[in-house]
C-alpha cells in the first residue's frame, strides 16, 4: 500500500520488479535487446535490414516485427551452371 503524505499518496515501488516485454511469443528481459528483421525474406542479392530493439519498463524499442531473416536461393539459368546475374 501507498503512504500518505499531506492527502497525497505515494506508492511505494521499491518491491516492484522491473517490466518485461514480449516479442514474437518470447520475454525479452527489462534493459535486454534482440535482433529484429525488416522483412522476413529478400531476393538473392540483397541484404536483410535489421535493427536491435531494446525493453526499457515493459516498452520495447523499434519497429521491426521479424525474428529472422533470409536470402533466397538465385534464380539458375539453362545448364545450371551459373546464377542469372540480372544486370
């Protein structure tokens, strides 16, 4: 319970742990990061964005919603001796 002070009450916060937050079905751990993803997959060729998101108080830092990223396999042409370059 809170102490009253001159008809105001303070809570008292000091047994309170700090918050967790979620992120894709897991905790992440107040002051922890994660990487997260742009997008889940890119064309062969490009690079995964992503970005480290951080929980601060049961807030979690960042937009990025995916876990993991990856580059799609080229795309072959003919004998399948070489990837398409598409230049």
């Amino acid at each position: 319970m809170g102490k009253k002070t001159s008809g105001v009450v303070v809570s008292d916060t000091s047994d309170l742990s700090p918050v967790s937050c979620s992120f894709a079905g897991s905790t992440i751990i107040h002051r922890n990061t994660i990487t997260a993803y742009q997008t889940s997959s890119v064309t062969f060729g490009n690079t995964c964005v992503s970005e480290i998101r951080s929980c601060n108080e049961g807030t979690l830092s960042g937009t990025y919603t995916n876990t993991s990223c990856n580059v799609d396999a080229p795309n072959y042409c003919g004998d399948f001796s070489s990837a398409h370059n598409n230049f």
